[in-house]
C-alpha cells in the first residue's frame, strides 16, 4: 500500500490515517456517463475499498468525447457501461472492490443500491433520479453530492443530512418540468466540464471520507468554463421542506416505475420490474425468425425496422428511435414479448 500511494500520503490532508480511511470506505456511484467514468477513475487510483457503480446503458460512439474509461472496443462489442468501466477499473487497481450493477435506478432500485454505503455521488444527467437520490439520502442520512454539466457550465452541491442545513427540495421544491431544460444533446456539453465537475466532486468526497469535513465545501459551486467564471452561491434550507424536514419521502414512496425517456439519444427505455428473460432463448428465437441479432453475456443487440435494440437479462430494453412510449411498447412486444 506504502509506494501505490506514497504521494497523497505525503499531502497533509490525508496521511497514513487517511488512506486507512480511504481503503475502509464504501462510495456509491449512480450513472456511469461522464462524471460517473472520471470519479470512478479517480476512486479506484486513490485506493477507496469498495465502489458500486451503477448505470442502464450501454457503450455508444457519441460517449467516447467525455466519458473515460471507454473505447472503441466496447461500442462495438455493445458493453454495458459499467461492465466496460470495471473491466478497466479492476487492471488500474486490483486490490479493491468494484461492485457494477446493470440496472435502472427507480424507486424500486435505488433502496438497495445504497445499502451500507458511506456516500453517494450523483452522476446522472437527470433531475427524476436526483430526486429520488436525495430521498434515499436523507431517509438513510447518507451524505450525497450533486453534479451536473451542460455547455461550458457545471455546478456541485454537497449535502450531508446530519448537519441539517437542507436538501435538494430546499433548493428547488419540484423537479423542473420534463422538456423544460437544456439537456446535452440540444446544448452539448464539454468534455472539460464534465471533467471538472467530477474532479470537484471527487475532491470533497475525499475530505469527506478522511474526515476533513471541515474543508468541505458547503456553498453551491458554479464553475462557467468559456467565461472563466467560479462562484459559491449561499443556499438556505427551506423551514417547512416537505424532504429534510417533514420527512416525505415521496419520490422514494411512489413504487411505480414506468417506461421512460432517455436524456439524448433519441431513446426510450421499457422497463417491466422483475421480468426475467433468458436472451439465449430470445437469441434462437430472432435468429430462426431471420432477425438481425448479436449476443454478448451482458445484452441481446437486435437491429430491426428503424429500430437499433438493446435487451438486458432483467427484461428492460433499450429502444432507439422510437417517437412514442406507445411504439416503443409496441415493438417490445412484437418481438420480444411480455
Ligand atoms: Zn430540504
């Protein structure tokens, strides 16, 4: 352990006692994109125990630009991203744990995705699942820390339950109206951006974690990257917060996941809980039927109409350049069945 990591020992913040720390901890990581791939990168070289990454997609040409632990290979072997990212991770450093769950984070899900985990990094690209992040935080009083990056513009916000001083809900009481952002894919976003936002959130996690709490940013963090613009924006913890406060844990409550939209890709996901399918079988099924088909351990690929699919053994799918939640309802059922 002495000479991997001799140089953030030496750094005063961390010492011998801090890496102690690092190596006993357990970080979960939600979303496996752009920042999800930067701070999974910088876990695993600083030595932290256990990492439980999480992510429902799969490797795509437009991700390579920002999203670091993947290459060519896996678009074209169709590799889940978090099993691209820990093939990647484990040669980087093979004396800690990489937990990599395929699976759609929901209300369902996330309860035991976050099961004995010290912190939570947000690495989504969406406002559903961080609200649904800070629900099971603050149920379990498990400290998380939002990023989000779009353009050149990127912000970072810590918060830790026990200190009471308000949630995401404290901010914003509602998610913004689906269709009412920006989004990546009609702003694009730079690859230094992302790259920072999780470099931040990377940092205070470790200050977290060694027990530098005190360092720890508190404020809202805003960086512009075109304007050379960083600035801390004070938030205050709203007194009647239906979350931190009251304790209603609504997004968390509502078990009802649903067929939903992909940020991006022109994508719809369908998803039946707990539908388990055996792709070997579907495989034969498409191939007999002349079916355009490809098979890896982890997904069944289908190109067929306009449509490019991707089934996971759970039962979801992942349908490409299906306009409605209907059409993407019907294709799923035409070819693969429920
Ligand atoms: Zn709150």
């Amino acid at each position: 352990m002495e000479e991997r990591y001799i140089k953030q020992m030496n750094f005063q913040g961390i010492g011998r006692e801090g890496q102690e720390l690092l190596k006993n901890s357990k970080v979960l990581v939600v979303g496996c994109g752009a920042l999800g791939t930067v701070v999974a990168n910088n876990l695993t070289r600083i030595g932290v125990g256990y990492i439980r990454l999480v992510d429902r997609d799969f490797v795509e040409l437009s991700n390579l630009h920002r999203q670091v632990l993947f290459n060519e290979e896996d678009v074209h072997n169709n590799m889940p991203k978090v099993k691209a990212a820990a093939n990647k991770l484990k040669k980087i450093n093979s004396e800690i744990e990489i937990n990599s769950i395929i699976k759609d984070v929901n209300s369902v899900t996330i309860e035991g995705m976050a099961e004995n985990i010290d912190i939570i990094l947000d690495c989504t690209d969406n406002f559903k699942t961080r609200y649904l992040i800070n629900d099971v935080a603050f149920a379990k009083k498990i400290p998380w820390i939002y990023g989000g990056a779009l353009g050149s513009s990127g912000s970072v916000k810590v918060f830790i339950p026990e200190e009471e001083t308000g949630c995401l809900r404290c901010m914003m009481p509602t998610p913004p109206p689906t269709g009412s952002m920006p989004t990546c894919d009609t702003t694009g976003v730079l690859n230094t951006t992302t790259g920072i936002v999780a470099m931040i959130q990377t940092n205070e996690t470790i200050k977290y974690l060694t027990n530098n709490k005190e360092e720890i940013e508190r404020n809202l963090l805003y960086i512009d990257l075109w304007d050379n613009v960083i600035e801390k924006i004070e938030l205050k913890k709203k007194e009647d917060c239906t979350c931190c406060v009251k304790g209603d844990f609504a997004y968390l409550n509502n078990k009802i996941p649903e067929a939903v939209h992909i940020c991006g890709n022109n994508s719809i996901q369908i998803d039946f809980e707990n539908t388990n399918i055996d792709l070997e079988n579907l495989y034969k099924r498409l191939k007999n039927a002349n079916i355009s088909v490809k098979l890896n351990p982890f997904l069944l690929s289908l190109k067929v109409e306009k449509y490019d699919i991707k089934v996971f053994g759970d039962g979801r799918a992942i349908i490409k350049n299906a306009s409605t939640v209907e059409e993407a309802k019907g294709i799923y059922a035409k070819y693969i069945g429920y």
